[in-house]
C-alpha cells in the first residue's frame, strides 16, 4: 500500500497550516475543548495508577491523539466530527502502541545516560555545604563547571525529540487516515518530512510556542491550543498527502462524458 501513496515536497507552509487548521475545527470548536478536556483528565487519572501509570499513558495519549486526528480529518472534508471518535483510536491500538514505542527509545536511551550522569556526580544525593562567603551552596556538582555536561545532554535530548517530532510527525496521521502499519507509516513519514523539512521545523517551533502559551495559563489554557497545534499537523498533512479521492481515482470518464458521439452506438449501414 505505501508504495501507492504519494506525497508533495515543499509543500508546507507554517503558518498557512495553522490558518487551515483553525479553518478545520472553528465551527467545532467547543467539541475540540470538551475532547482535549476529557484525554487530559484521563491521562491524570491513569496518571496516579501506582509505579505503571505513567507509562500506560505513553501508550494511552497516542491512542487518543490518534482519535482527534480523526475527528479533524472528518471536519476537513466537510464530514461531521461527533465526540466519540476520540475514542476510535483504539481500533488502531496495535499500530499507535508499536508508534509510540519506536519513538521513545531514542529518548529512553539519553534518559538512561543523563540519569546515570546524574547520579555519577551524585546530584540524588548531595548536603548543601558553606561556600567560601560561608553561604550555602545548593549546586548538587560543587563545581559549576559540572553544570556543563549535564545542560549539553539535556538539550541534546530537546534535540533529539524535535528532530523525532519533525521526521514522525506524519506517522499517526498515516495510521489514522490511511490505516498504515506503524512500520510503513514511520518510512513513509520520514520520506515526506525530509522532503519538507524547513516547513516543518518552523511548524513545530510555532506548535511549541502555542503550547507553551497554553501551559504559562496555570496549564488550562492547553485546552485551547492543543485542538489547533493538532488541527495544524492534519493541514500539513493533508497539503503533503492529498486526499485518497484526488490521488487514487484512476478511473477513466464514462463514455457518455467525452462529448460529441463518442461511445454512442453507431449505426454504420
């Protein structure tokens, strides 16, 4: 099936896919509050599941995400979106699981190595000490220069996540829209995302910066921006990924739409 789908390069545009995307979802808008307000006070409530919670919700956000694509994809062909395709998500749990998980072990992994760092110059465990002001010294290093490495591997891993944000960032949108494996809608996703690369990465900054904004608005104001930041990442894809009617509709005119006689019997005695 990958193979039969293609893609627009440079066709990303950041902030008309910003534009586009509250196009998709105004006239919706409430519906997109209420679905943001629901997943958040789900991934709470798994949130305090003793020592697995939070990572059933790494899993869980992917699903319903997975669903308000969904639901936004329907508004933007003009479809009705009704509060319970957040929830239809789960029919591509498999694939939303596999996702995920591919995308967290690269992160997991500079986690492990920040953590270790950590814990090697004994930041979990320091007694604040009297400098030579004979004040006390909080640094968890006693050297500032210890600082060094440990903020190099921090905004490595920032790093790493946008570079993963960027590459990806078609993937669950594939699975949503097109019913791809996680495999082929990661190599798909890749492509595509290589091939519009500057709009992407300016994409993901705007989408930081309204996250941000929401989250400075003692965190409630993400029921605002998160329905956009989504709704932008469907108006990429779709300028990226046409629609399956404009693409795959091969079929030729029926004979009566030529014009002129063409494919009217003929009686040629």
């Amino acid at each position: 099936m990958q193979n039969n789908i293609q893609f627009n390069s440079s066709a990303v545009r950041a902030g008309d896919c910003i534009s586009q995307g509250w196009a998709y979802i105004s006239s919706n808008y409430g519906l997109y509050i209420g679905m943001t307000a629901v997943l958040g006070l789900i991934v709470i409530a798994v949130g305090l599941i003793p020592f697995i919670g939070s990572i059933i919700n790494q899993f869980l956000l992917e699903v319903l995400i997975c669903g308000m694509f969904i639901a936004i994809l329907a508004n933007s062909r003009n479809e009705n979106a009704e509060f319970s395709m957040l929830f239809e998500g789960f029919s591509f749990f498999g694939s939303c699981a596999l996702l995920k998980l591919i995308e967290l072990i690269p992160t997991l992994i500079l986690s492990a190595i920040l953590y270790g760092f950590m814990y090697a110059v004994g930041m979990f465990n320091f007694d604040p000490q009297l400098n030579s002001s004979g004040q006390i010294d909080f640094s968890p290093f006693g050297n500032s220069a210890m600082m060094i490495p440990f903020f190099i591997l921090y905004l490595l891993i920032l790093l790493v996540w946008v570079i993963i944000k960027v590459l990806l960032i078609f993937a669950l949108p594939l699975i949503a829209d097109r019913n791809l494996g996680a495999v082929e809608a990661i190599s798909l996703s890749v492509k595509a995302a290589m091939n519009n690369l500057g709009g992407l990465i300016l994409l993901v900054i705007l989408e930081l910066l309204l996250f941000l904004g929401g989250f400075l608005v003692l965190c409630i104001g993400l029921i605002f921006t998160v329905p956009i930041i989504f709704a932008a990442e469907i108006a990429a894809y779709k300028a990226v990924f046409p629609d399956n009617h404009s693409m795959f509709n091969n079929e030729p005119p029926r004979p009566d739409q030529y014009g002129g006689n063409f494919g009217t019997p003929q009686n040629f005695q």
